[in-house]
C-alpha cells in the first residue's frame, strides 16, 4: 500500500498521477488537516508534525511514502526518511525543468512563505538553474482558499501581479497544482506552468521497482484520512478528484 502524505488537499495531484500509473495498488492519503496551513509555521514545529504524518502512515502499514508537500520536503527529507523505516519518496519544485524551458531565464517560483524563505529552496536554484533569474513569490493565503474551495481571481491576482517578464513558473506547492486552470487562465496563455506531480509519480514507480514493493490488488482500495474534520475532507477530495487533471 501505497501512503500519500500532505497538509490537506495538496497532494491530490500526486494521487491522480500515482493511480493512473500503478492502478493495482491500494493507497492510502493521509490530510493533516488540523494542523494546516503549514506554509506558516516555524521549522521546529513543521518537523514534529510531520514525523508524527510519517509514523501514523507508517502504522497504516503502507510500505512506501510520498511526502506530497514542498513546505515538508524542502525542510529536511534527510532527517524525515530517517523517522521511519520504509523509502520515502518527496516532491521539490522542479527548478531544473523550469531553467530548461526558459526562453529568457526568468523564472517565477510560487511557494508558501516557508517553502520560500528555506534555504534548500536556494539551493536547489543555485544548484539547478545558476544562470536564470529566479523570483521567489510566497502567496499567502491561497492553500486556506483552495481547502475551502473558495479561490477568488482577486486573491490569486494579488500573487500572479508579480510575474512579469517571467516566461516559465513554476508551481511549489502541491495545493496550486489543484487550481493549475485559474492560475493558467490569469497568466495567459504565454506562460508556461510547471508541477512536480508527474516526475513524483514516476519516481515513486522507479522505487517500486527496485525495492520491490508491488502487491498488485485486484480490487484496490482508495483511503482518504484527516487529522482534521473527515466528513468535510471527503467532501472536497470528491470534488477535487473530479475537477482536476
Ligand atoms: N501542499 C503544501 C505544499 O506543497 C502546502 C503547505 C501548507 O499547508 O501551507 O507546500
């Protein structure tokens, strides 16, 4: 079984790409949904939230992780893949890609405010895109709207204002990826959008592989658990799940 671990919604995305491409696996997503956003919360908080995701998974009994949140990736997957005992697979903004596709090596990065200020995130740029010109913008406020299904253009205008000459943008944090069509539409058709959600996919099939861990279910099971309110998750994982890509 497979373990998807996010905030909340975010890794939705991921979830998709990871059905469609291993469709006899069971999977089981796990929201922390009582402790979101964490976007704004300090490392040391963050660190024993997340172990705490990572465990209760863990005794799920999934026998692989997916840390489908850049916030949680971009902190420490070192010392995440270390709090358990199955391989751990994590997204990070695809900063690599992005400097690929640039035409004029401007590339606009929209994160959470932790996922901005982590010092992974620089080096992550300094390491995969040391040519291009890489403007961080942390939109406040949006994975709140996106939990609650309420995304107004004129939030989202708020944060998109920033990219200007920027031709490539890159999408670094799971939660945009569910409203990756209000984003498009904003920017115009001009720019191009990026997510991480398919690479994680086809990472987590290369694990797989070598480690191994396929069960191949003939009737698989999908679960979608929150520390949070379950009845309104459900509620809105349908709904994503339906709308989305
Ligand atoms: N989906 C998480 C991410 O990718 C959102 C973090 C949050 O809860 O603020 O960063």
């Amino acid at each position: 079984m497979i373990g998807i671990f996010d905030s909340g919604l975010g890794g939705l995305g991921i979830f998709k790409k990871i059905k469609a491409m291993l469709p006899d696996e069971d999977i089981y997503y796990y929201g922390d949904t009582a402790n979101i956003p964490y976007g704004e919360k300090s490392p040391d908080e963050l660190k024993g939230l997340i172990t705490a995701g990572l465990k209760y998974l863990e005794k799920k009994g999934v026998n692989i992780i997916v840390i489908a949140c850049n916030t949680a990736s971009v902190l420490d997957t070192t010392y995440f893949r270390r709090q358990v005992k199955i391989p751990v697979v994590a997204v990070v903004p695809v900063i690599k890609t992005a400097s690929n596709q640039s035409r004029n090596n401007k590339i606009a990065l929209l994160s959470t405010k932790a996922t901005a200020i982590s010092p992974y995130t620089d080096y992550l740029i300094e390491e995969f895109a040391p040519e291009a010109e890489v403007k961080k913008i942390a939109c406040s406020g949006w994975v709140e709207a996106i939990e609650k299904g309420k995304v107004s253009d004129h939030r989202l205008n708020s944060c998109l204002k920033k990219v200007d000459e920027e031709d490539v943008v890159v999408l670094g944090c799971t939660h945009y990826t569910l409203i990756k069509g209000d984003i498009q539409r904003l920017l115009g058709p001009n720019k191009i959008l990026l997510d991480s959600n398919e690479a994680v996919a086809r990472q987590v099939l290369r694990v797989m592989n070598k480690e191994k861990l396929y069960q191949h279910i003939k009737k698989p099971r999908y679960i979608f658990d929150a520390s949070g309110h379950k009845k309104k998750f459900q509620k809105m994982v349908d709904r994503y799940l339906e709308e989305i890509a």
